[in-house]
C-alpha cells in the first residue's frame, strides 16, 4: 500500500494502522513539517518504508509507484492550513492539485493499483452559511486559496475517473470534516492551541468562538477511509468510487466556544478567552456535512460522540506529555477504539 502524506497528522495515524495490520506500508511525504511530530515519536520509519519527497515532484513519484506497484493507494498528502492557504496560494495550489494530478498521472501506468482513496475536505463545498449539513450532490466552490483548492481536486479526480480509469482502479475522495486526536501539532489549530495553553497553565485565546464545525476522532475518520478502500476492492466496487462526505453526527457538530470549553474542563486548564476577531481575512462560521450515504450504503457509524472524542484526545496528550512511550499510547488508543466500533476489528 501506499500512503501519500504520511508524516503528516491523519496520515501518520493511518500509517500505523495499515502496518498494524500487517500491510506492506510506503510513505511517500515531505520530512516532518513540526516538532514534535506523530510520525517521529511513534517511530514509524521501523514500521514502513518511508521516502521523502515531494508530490510537486512528478518524477519522484512515478519512480515511487513504478518500484512499489501498490494494489491500495492513500492519497493524504496536501498542504491543509486555511490560513498558510492565504499565505501561500500559489503553494498550495500546487501541493493540492498539480501534486494530486502527477500522483494519479503515475497510476495511470501500474497495473497493480485496484483502488483509490483521495482525502480532500468538508471545506470543497460552496459554503453559503447554510443552516444544514452539506451532501455529496451540492456545489463545489472556494473563496479562500486552501478551499478553492480542495474543489479542484474534487474536479482533478473527476477528470481522472472518467477519462482514465472507467476500466482501472477504482477512485474515491473522501470529505472530512475537522479531524482531532492525539499527535497533532500543526500550526494554527484548535487542540494544538489548547494543548499548549494547557501544559503551560494559561488559557487560550480564542480567535472564532462562534465558528461551528464538524468535529470527529481521527480513528472514526480513518475507520470510514478503510471501510471505502475495503468496499472498493471487492467484484462490484466500482458503485464506490464516488466522493463521501465522512462526518460526526450532525448534532455533535460544536461551536469552537464549546469546544474549548469542554477540552479546558476536562483537562483542568483555565477557561479559554474569547478576543475579538481582527483578522483580515475570510474564514466560514457555519459548515456541517452529512454523511447518510456513508451510513446507509456502508453501514458506517461514527464511535464516538464529540465528549468522548474531546476525552480521548485530552487523554492521550496528558498521557503524552506525562512521559507515555507514544508508540505504545497509539496501540492502546487503537485496541480501545476496536473494543467499541461497531464493526470487527481488521
């Protein structure tokens, strides 16, 4: 298997799962972006084959896929801050659609690929501040840099499944929503924020308490990630290669207010300050998807409820910061998990 972005949150997360369960891993990813990082602590370079490299690197890439042949490809790689997207469009452009294009430009000549999984975002959407969630069939838009660029990756894959792999491997994006747990330090975040304030006693500022957003437990993203894979490998898995929303309940979609909230009485941190926002720039304050399709056609259900992912995360960075070796904090944060999933464990 390969998994594109694999040093990153999500896609170290899944790295561990795959090897886990005794799939042959690739990693293909730039080196960590932070430090600390999930894929440094949990020693993931003992457990897959890592390469570094970026996806902008068309070359690297095909070489990649020629000398792996993989039958199940992970495409997580992207650069997936809403802020370093207004910082930097034209990078990320280039990392979340020209980089998703060479990726499935290389597939298109292995034969051993059966199935895809793209990881775009619940932000592709043309966001109209809806008051109810949004389903696979609404328009795809962007205002910003970073969600324009998950539409067109939405539309790179299109493309791709309809002018190339009718008879090939079959392709499915997945839209998630905001994925938090255990292990992520990416800059400009709501746990990261949190977890920081924390360990250093102080409360955090809050920069759009109002904001509401879909938030799930990575495991519960990652679990409906492989349950597409799974789906699309079987005789008739082509009906899958589709675009899904991947999402919690629609009522445990939260404010950031209440997030913070609970995180900060959970961990017992000082309650989060709310500042007024000063920002120049453009950010939703209402986005929320619907993931029926993924509940009815594959029987997938969410474990977790928002207080049990916001307890679960406040666990394992306590756990964490309290010294807990990390490779052994994510195998009894996966055996826990499969102890109450509603499925079999793989």
């Amino acid at each position: 298997m390969l998994v594109t972005g694999h040093t990153g949150f999500k896609g170290a997360w899944l790295a561990f799962l795959l090897a886990r369960a005794g799939a042959k891993v690739t990693g293909f990813a730039r080196a960590p972006a932070t430090t600390p990082s999930l894929f440094t602590l949990a020693r993931l370079d003992q457990r897959i084959e890592s390469r570094f490299g970026d996806v902008c690197d068309a070359d690297a890439l095909e070489r990649t896929v020629r000398e792996t042949q993989p039958e199940v490809v992970f495409a997580l790689a992207a650069q997936s801050l809403v802020l370093d997207g207004y910082d930097n469009p034209a990078a990320t452009f280039a990392t979340n659609v020209v980089g998703l294009a060479n990726l499935l430009d290389a597939i298109r000549n292995c034969d051993a690929t059966r199935a895809i999984v793209v990881a775009t975002s619940d932000k592709c959407y043309e966001n109209r501040e809806w008051p109810w969630a949004y389903r696979e069939t609404d328009a795809l838009g962007g205002r910003d840099p970073y969600a324009a660029s998950k539409a067109c990756s939405e539309h790179v894959v299109s493309a791709y499944r309809a002018s190339y792999f009718a008879d090939g491997p079959a392709l499915a994006t997945v839209r998630a929503g905001n994925v938090i747990g255990g292990g992520d330090w990416s800059p400009a975040r709501l746990i990261v924020d949190l977890v920081a304030a924390a360990a250093e006693g102080r409360a955090v500022v809050l920069r759009r308490p109002g904001a509401i957003r879909p938030w799930q437990f990575v495991l519960d993203a990652l679990d409906a990630y492989l349950d597409i894979a799974e789906a699309m490998l079987e005789d008739d898995g082509r009906s899958f290669a589709d675009a899904w929303n991947v999402g919690p309940d629609v009522a445990d979609a939260r404010s950031v207010r209440a997030v913070a909230g609970v995180f900060a009485t959970s961990w017992g941190a000082p309650s989060p300050i709310e500042a007024p926002d000063v920002s120049d720039v453009h950010e939703a304050e209402l986005l929320m998807v619907d993931s029926a399709k993924l509940r009815t056609r594959l029987g997938w259900r969410p474990a977790y409820g928002i207080d049990e992912t916001i307890a679960r995360t406040v666990a394992w960075y306590r756990a964490w910061s309290g010294g807990t070796d990390v490779p052994t904090l994510c195998e009894d944060e996966v055996a826990r998990y499969e102890s109450v999933v509603r499925r079999p464990a793989r």
